[in-house]
C-alpha cells in the first residue's frame, strides 16, 4: 500500500469528529437498539402485557406512563429514555461505570483515576447500597413491586414508568459489552475532563452511529432467546455479563462481556499491542485489497482509491459452540507505514477503520439486541395463576408456571373507588412464605370472590403478586416479583341445544352469538343468548361453519357454499371451476370468506378458495410443478391472513396466506412431517396440529417465534387446537391415541393448559369433550359433546360470569 494513498484513505476513514459528551454506542444508537430489543421480547406479546394489565405498546392504543422527569412516554420510549439517560454525567458521571474487564472482574482502570467500579455492578447494584445509583436492575424490581401493589393509580403508573426506563438503563450495558472499548479497558471519550485521560472520540461509535438505520439486528442463528437452551444458561441476571470468572471468563465464558473481550480487537488494544489482553484467534490475511471494491459504492469511500492489508480472526461464541466458529476477515488493518517498517526490520502497526468497524457489526448488533431482549424477558419470566380446586369444590391453587422454585409471599389485591380518588388498589389475602416447586401448585382455601369493604370495581378479578425468592434471585437483593390479573368469576354454561351428530364446526363472534348445525335434519343455526337457536333459511340439509362481528354466517346450502345475513337471507356463493360442490368456513369482520371447493375431475381433490363480494370465488391453492394440490382454507382474520392445509408430494402441511406475500409453509413440530392449521387471530397467530417426534399435537405459531408444542393434559397423549382469540387463548381436545378418553382444554401463554372438563362434567354430569370448539375475545367458549356416551349431542356455551 503506498504511503501517500494510505494516508489518504486513513484521513477519511477517521475524519469528522465533533466534540460531544463521553458515550458508549451513541444515544441514539442506544435508543434504536433498546426498541428493538422491546419489539423482540414478550412484552411485544399481548398475552404478556394482559398478565399485567397493560394496553398496547403503539398506535392509537398505545398506554402512557410518566418518565422520571414527568414526561408521558409509551412503553417503546421509556425505554429509549432510559437508554439515554444512561449516559447522564450529573450528579455522576455514569460512563465511567460502563466498563468491565471480564478478566479480572474491574471496571475502567486507567491513570489519573481511582478504579470505577464495574458495569455489572454499577447495574445490578442493590437498592441504596452504592451511592448515586438509584436506576440499577433491582431499583427496577422495586419499582415493578409497586407499580402492582400502590394503592393509587397515579402512584401504580408512576412506578410502571420507572420500571421501563430503569430496564432501559440496564440494558444501555450490555450494549456497551457489545463494543471492545468497553470489555478491554480501553478509555475514550471527547468529553475534555475525561479527555485528559482517554483516547479521544471512539470512532467505532461514530461509525455506527452513522449508519444506524441500517444495522443488522435480526437474531444470530442458533439465538432464541425463549429457547430453555438460552434461559437455562443465562439464569442470573450477572450471567447476562458473564457466566465464568478470571482467566477462564473469555477463553469459556458465554456472557456478552466475554464473547466481545475474547474475539475483537480495539484501538488501544490491536493486534500490535501483546500483553494488554490476549489477542483474538487470528487466521489470515488478505493482502493487497482494493479500496473500491472493498467499498461497494458506499457514499462514505466513493472517493477512495488505493490498496489495504486486512487482517482476520476465527470468531468463537462459546454459547453456541465450537461449531458455530465464524472468520471475520476484517478484524484489522497494517497500518500505513507498515511496508516501511517491514524494510527496516520493525514490527508491523495495526490500525482499525470503517470496514473493519462494519465487519464487526455483523457479530455485535445482533447480540446487543438478543441479549438486551434477553434481559427483559428474564426481568418478566415468572409465571403464576390462581384456579379452581376442581378436586376441592370451592377452593383455589396458587400455579407456579415457571421452571424455577418460588418461596415467599403471595398477595391477592383488588381494585375500588372511592370519593376523591381513582380505582384504588388494597390487599384482600396475603399469603406469608409459602413454597410452590417449579411448575407446581398449592391449596391456599377458600377466596372470596366480592369483598364488601370496600366493595370491588369489577367483581372477581384480582392482581396476584408474588415477592420473594426464585431462581437466582433473592430478597436479599429485592426479590423476584411476579404479577398477574387473574379471575375467579364462576363459569357459567348454557345448553344451547342439540346439535347435528358429530359436533360439525362451531362459530362464535364477541356478542356471544354461536353458529352451528341442529340435530339429525341438518339445519344451520344461529343462536344467541336474547332469541335462543334461529334455524337459517335455505333448508336442509344445510351446515353453518363459521360467524363474524357483524352476525354474518357461512357454511353450506344444497351442496354449495352459502353466506347467511340477517338482512339478505341466503346467498349461495358457487363454487370453483369444474367443481362439484363447496363449502364455506370462514368470514371475516370485512366480508372476505375462506373454504373450500371439491373438483368434478377423476381426482375429487379439494381446492381452498377465497371469496370476496362483488369479485366471486377465487382458486388460491398452491401448485406443484404446475399442477393443483389438495388444499382447504379453515379461518381468515381481519387483514384477510388465511390459515388452512396444503398438500406437497402427497403430504398435508398448515399454510398461511397473506395478501400481497402468498401462501408460507409454517413446517411442523420436531420431528413430524405433517400439520394442519384450524385457527388464526388478528395478529397473525396460527393453531392447528402437527405430528411430532411425540406424537400429535396441538401447536401455536407465531411469526418469529415459529411453531410450539402446547403438550397434552396429564394422561393424554394427543392433543389438537381448534380455535384462538386476539388475547392469545386458545381452545381444543386432549386425549388418549386414537381419540380415546378425549377432554378439552383452554390453554394461555400465562396458565399453561387448563381441563376444563372436570368442570364441565360437574355442570352437566357424563359430559365428554368439545367439537370444532371456538373462542371470542371475551373468553366465551362455544363447543359441542354428547350428554353420555349413549346420548345425543348439545351444543353448550362456557361464560365467566360479572356479578
């Protein structure tokens, strides 16, 4: 590389420094990346934000909370508020605490100085045991604790709002483990006291604080995050940084700290620089590059010209093994006066530069976000319930969901108002240190589901709190803190009729109203809870699938599919070309209805259709290798996504369909080659069946995340999901192989999966279990099942009563 062009490209490459505040990824970096990380932790889940009674985190049901200066700010933003005030320098100065040298456990240590102390303990600091930090992880807890049990509701929000913000501080950190200055004690900082003591501006995070739009952040392969692979290893909170101690941390260490510290070089700490900290495993080098194809038209370096020498290493995740061994062929740069020291006999100088920093990014920002999103679900894992004893008429179980042991005290609060004030919280039970194992349960007696004084806002809904230890953490610290609202209104059922034999499929709509097919005449229905079971007009035999907000009815007339309104009568919808009959499914809240149409050809094959007013049935069944394949179409949320089963060299697998993007192959469970979608809701979560390395199971997908096993209740060996609702409920059959000793089930993200047909038996005597089971919103569950084993089928209607 000659010295005149070297020197050209070194200037600009390092050129456009400003003077600014000391920071560790820039704040707005730090903002972009903490979003992200909410956007990919449960608490983007609804199911999880139900737990704890929070809306959405944007648009028009956003919920606001105040920020520690007053401010009111979604979810999404107190957390970038708290990745920002990270950074504050008054009363102190906390950069300095953003430091850690996982080799020997310090915090920055340079001259001038006293040692600071380290970022994870500076972040996981106790509350009020270091001074000047009042925004550690267990200030954090402490808030959580009384954002769920503070009396007033101003008092709750205001803790809800350091919550987040206090959890954006912490993850602020392990970002800045993500960057090498920060785990290798190598000081910046343009800041002019701190100057006196640094290296100047960190221009790896003014690079990426420029091209910040455009970082990669989607998770490493092997990275899922609510994987028991990843939860089990990073099961403290200080495990996060680190997971090994001394010499050893980089060499086998699966924390953030050490991952950075063990595989990247930094400005003061190159390749050129033994002794400081031992060096990344270095492979290659690639010499004699050009600049411009090196460039690839970035703006940046469009002016460049000239040759460099890179320098490489073998990157090494120790969470994901060996195995996973990457190169990074751009870990450094020789310097521009290499060749010449070279000639005198001198050790080659190493330099770091743009392509060396976005080189890095493709190993650090995916990590920053996987284990800030980490943190937070780790912040949010507990999981408890309070449910009927069915065993014991009249009492309640306290579950513990999660993996871990809790001991410690339980506490059950409601909501009141009272003059003067607004929805009031109070404790009604507290239940004193009490030990449930994980993924255990405990009597704890009776409850009483309307206290009197003061007398509830909602009758039988309740926030239980847990506080104490589980897992790693411990009252000694703050405690782990648990919450979840939870109801123990009676359910209430309604025999809403016989029904054809074999159940046929249910619809039920959030007014309650329940779609179906009476007794041996084959008769659609349509019933409600004012005028009871209407027969449709259209005769028989006819079968009534599914309902939509509006009360609009699909199924079958005479052998085609008909659409039912209250206002037109019915409409026979035809049926695809060359057809010899349909039926229809599904409706959503727009009209758009999803089925299916059995071809007239020799093959009889089924094809999914959709169908839209005004523009008739339409075929959108896949192909392969130009021909049709068996195909049906079972629900259709409210953007139009389709769920059903397609059929790929003679194999059934659940699809879903999105306008604009196709028909996607949601796969299987481990293990199975075979699946098929029954249920979608309107955020795009799917539940159907999939066979399985164990067997059949009931799955739900969701995008991202992918298809999870629900399991089977105790006993059973099957299971199958029919329906889902918007809060991620959903419903179906548990039984034994074959369809023997079949029961159904409600299963959440929060309780696991519930038998409801102890309860059932109990209202209704012999009952065996759902058919074409369906749920609203409002937790309404419509299903079917015969009286006795010799009797004939009703229809019934599941409701949590509000006294």
């Amino acid at each position: 590389m000659s010295t005149l062009r070297g020197l050209t490209i070194a200037a600009a490459c390092c050129a456009g420094s400003i003077l600014a505040p000391a920071n560790a990824y820039e704040i707005p970096t730090h903002e972009d990346l903490t979003e992200t990380a909410v956007d990919r932790s449960l608490l983007a889940t609804s199911a999880a934000r139900n737990d704890l009674g929070l809306a959405g985190l944007r648009g028009v049901e956003a919920q606001t909370f105040p920020n520690s200066s007053g401010a009111q700010k979604t979810i999404p933003n107190l957390f970038r508020d708290g990745a920002r005030f990270e950074d504050s320098v008054f009363p102190t100065i906390r950069p300095l605490r953003h430091f850690y040298n996982p080799l020997n456990g310090e915090g920055l240590n340079v001259p001038l100085l006293p040692t600071q102390i380290s970022s994870p303990d500076w972040a996981l600091a106790r509350p009020g045991t270091v001074s000047a930090q009042e925004r550690s992880y267990w200030d954090a807890k402490k808030s959580f604790f009384e954002a769920l049990t503070k009396p007033l509701e101003a008092e709750r929000q205001a803790a809800f709002g350091e919550t987040f913000q206090f959890l954006g501080q912490v993850l602020h950190h392990l970002q800045d483990m993500a960057q090498p200055q920060h785990v290798r004690n190598d000081a910046h900082c343009d800041w002019f006291p701190c100057s006196l003591i640094g290296s100047g501006r960190s221009r790896y995070e003014a690079f990426t604080n420029d091209v910040r739009r455009n970082l990669p952040t989607d998770p490493p392969s092997g990275y899922n995050i609510t994987s028991s692979t990843f939860t089990s290893v990073f099961n403290s909170p200080r495990r996060f940084w680190h997971t090994e101690s001394g010499q050893n941390s980089p060499a086998a260490g699966k924390g953030i700290a050490e991952f950075t510290n063990g595989n990247f070089v930094s400005y003061g700490t190159n390749f050129d620089r033994p002794g400081l900290f031992p060096a990344p495993l270095a492979f290659t080098i690639d010499p004699d590059v050009d600049v411009q194809a090196e460039c690839q038209n970035a703006a940046w370096c469009s002016n460049l010209h000239g040759r460099m020498t890179f320098y490489g290493n073998i990157v090494r995740d120790n969470f994901l093994g060996q195995s996973s061994d990457r190169e990074n062929r751009r870990a450094s740069t020789f310097s521009t006066f290499d060749q010449d020291l070279i000639n005198r006999g001198g050790t080659p100088r190493f330099s770091l530069n743009r392509f060396n920093f976005q080189a890095a990014h493709d190993f650090l920002i995916p990590r920053a976000v996987a284990y800030s999103a980490g943190m937070i679900n780790y912040f949010f894992r507990g999981k408890i319930d309070l449910v009927p004893d069915d065993t014991n008429p009249g009492t309640f179980l306290i579950k513990n969901l999660g993996s871990e042991p809790m001991t410690g005290d339980f506490g059950l609060y409601y909501d009141y108002d009272a003059p003067g004030t607004r929805n009031n919280r109070t404790l009604l039970i507290d239940w004193r240190n009490i030990s449930i194992p994980e993924n255990g349960q405990l009597n704890i007696g009776t409850v009483p589901a309307d206290p009197t004084n003061p007398a509830p806002k909602n009758s039988g809904i309740f926030m239980l709190v847990f506080k104490g230890d589980m897992g790693a953490e411990s009252t000694a610290e703050f405690g782990a803190v648990v919450g979840k609202i939870v109801s123990i209104a009676p359910w209430t059922f309604t025999d809403i009729g016989p029904i054809y034999p074999s159940g046929g499929k249910l619809g039920i709509n959030d007014a309650g109203q329940v779609a179906g097919t009476t007794t041996a005449n084959a008769q659609a229905f349509l019933w409600s809870s004012g005028s009871g079971m209407q027969l449709l007009p259209g005769g028989v035999p006819s079968f009534a699938h599914g309902i939509n907000s509006s009360g609009l009815v699909v199924g079958l007339v005479d052998g085609e599919a008909a659409l039912w309104s209250g206002t037109t009568g019915v409409q026979h919808l035809g049926a695809l070309p060359v057809s010899i009959s349909s039926q229809a499914f599904g409706i959503n809240s727009s009209g758009l209805v999803v089925g299916t149409s059995i071809l007239g050809d020799p093959t009889g094959m089924p094809r999914a259709f959709l169908w839209p007013a005004g523009s008739g049935m339409q075929d959108f069944g896949p192909l392969e290798n130009g021909r049709q394949v068996a195909s049906e179409a079972y629900a259709i949320n409210s953007s139009g996504q389709d769920v059903g089963y397609n059929t790929f060299g003679g194999i059934q697998r659940a699809f879903l369909w999105t306008p604009g993007s196709g028909m996607q192959d949601l796969g299987t469970l481990p293990g199975g080659t075979s699946s098929v979608a029954y249920g979608i809701n309107d955020i795009g979560q799917v539940v159907g069946q999939s066979d399985s390395s164990s067997g059949r199971r009931a799955f739900i997908w969701t995008s991202g995340s992918g298809m999870q096993d629900l399991g089977t209740l105790p006993g059973s060996a099957e299971s199958n999901a029919t329906g889902i609702n918007n809060n991620g409920q959903v419903v179906g059959v548990s039984s034994g192989q074959f369809g023997s000793n079949p029961r159904t089930f409600l299963w959440s993200s929060g309780s696991g999966m519930q038998d409801l047909s102890v309860l059932l038996q109990s209202k209704i005597g012999d009952w065996q279990y759902i058919a074409g089971g369906a749920i609203n919103d409002a937790g309404q569950i419509a299903g079917a099942g015969p009286l006795s084993y010799s009797s004939a089928w009703h229809a019934f209607l599941l409701s949590r009563t509000r006294r």
